[in-house]
C-alpha cells in the first residue's frame, strides 16, 4: 500500500504499545464476562426505569453499572494482577529467541522479565526470590485498596448499606 509504518519491534519508542496492542488479543474473555453479567441484570429494572421517564444515560448509569459492579470490580482486580505479571509476549518477542542480543534497549523489559532473567539467566536465586516476594507484597497492597475501595461502588443484592 505504500504506508511506512512505525518500527514496532526495533523502534524503543513503539514496543510497549506494539504490546500493548498484541494484548488487546486477550480481551475476548473479559467480553464474556461482561457479556455474561449484563444477561443477568434483570430486565424488569429496566422496565420500571423506561416508565419512570429515565433516560438512557441514566438508566446505564443507576441500574447496570450497579448491577453488573461486582463483575466490574472482578476484572479489575484480575486484569490488575494480570498486568503486574506481564512475562509472556515480551519475553518471546525480544528475550527468548536466539537473536536477542540484538536487541540492547530495555524497553521491553518488564518486571516478570527481570525477575525472570536475575533467576534463570544470571543464577542469582536470592535476589530474584526478594523480587518475587516485593511483587506479591506490591499485588497484595494493591488488591486490599482496591477491595477497600469497592465498598464504596460495588453493589451486591440482598447487602443492607
């Protein structure tokens, strides 16, 4: 077609968000869960908001977002966790291959992928076992604020508030 495209995987700049859009693969499964939760949100609050005069906006916003909150609040935390352990398409795209001293720049260097290399590569166990230990302790920190977080918007049937 004679477009010049960006340089995605030898151009430091465009790795991450050449990533980050091979992951966008990985979505599908968080759609069916989305898909999944908005079926079960019942169709007679829908009913009684339409005879109320509820707008469309107004009836997304105060009957399936609440509704489907507990699923929001699901894939966030997983998708969280998921994020802090990228590893796979980094390491196979510019650390695994035989060719991989070609590419000097870190910028496909993840936390998982260093974690990875101080392990298995320079052999040094004891500092990569305290990087395993501050992910975890990073993942925790962050799953309790968001747990914390969620009391304030996550709705849950038959709970008094």
């Amino acid at each position: 077609m004679g477009i010049t495209g960006p340089s995605w995987t030898t151009d430091a700049p465009w790795i991450k968000p050449g990533l980050v859009l091979t992951s966008l693969w990985s979505v599908g499964s968080t759609v069916i869960i989305y898909f999944a939760a908005l079926r079960n949100v019942p169709r007679e609050l829908y009913e009684a908001a339409e005879l109320d005069g509820v707008g469309r906006w107004n009836r997304f916003r105060h009957v399936t977002v609440p509704q489907i909150s507990g699923t929001l609040f699901f894939t966030l935390i997983v998708n969280t966790i998921a994020s802090l352990q990228t590893f796979t398409e980094a390491y196979t795209a510019f650390f695994g291959s035989a060719n991989s001293q070609t590419y000097s720049n870190d910028a496909a260097l993840f936390y998982a992928v260093y974690l990875f290399q101080q392990a298995f590569q320079y052999l040094h166990m004891g500092y990569a076992s305290a990087l395993a230990w501050l992910l975890f302790l990073v993942i925790v920190a962050i799953t309790l604020v968001q747990t914390k977080v969620s009391k304030r918007f996550v709705y849950y049937e038959g709970e008094e508030r």
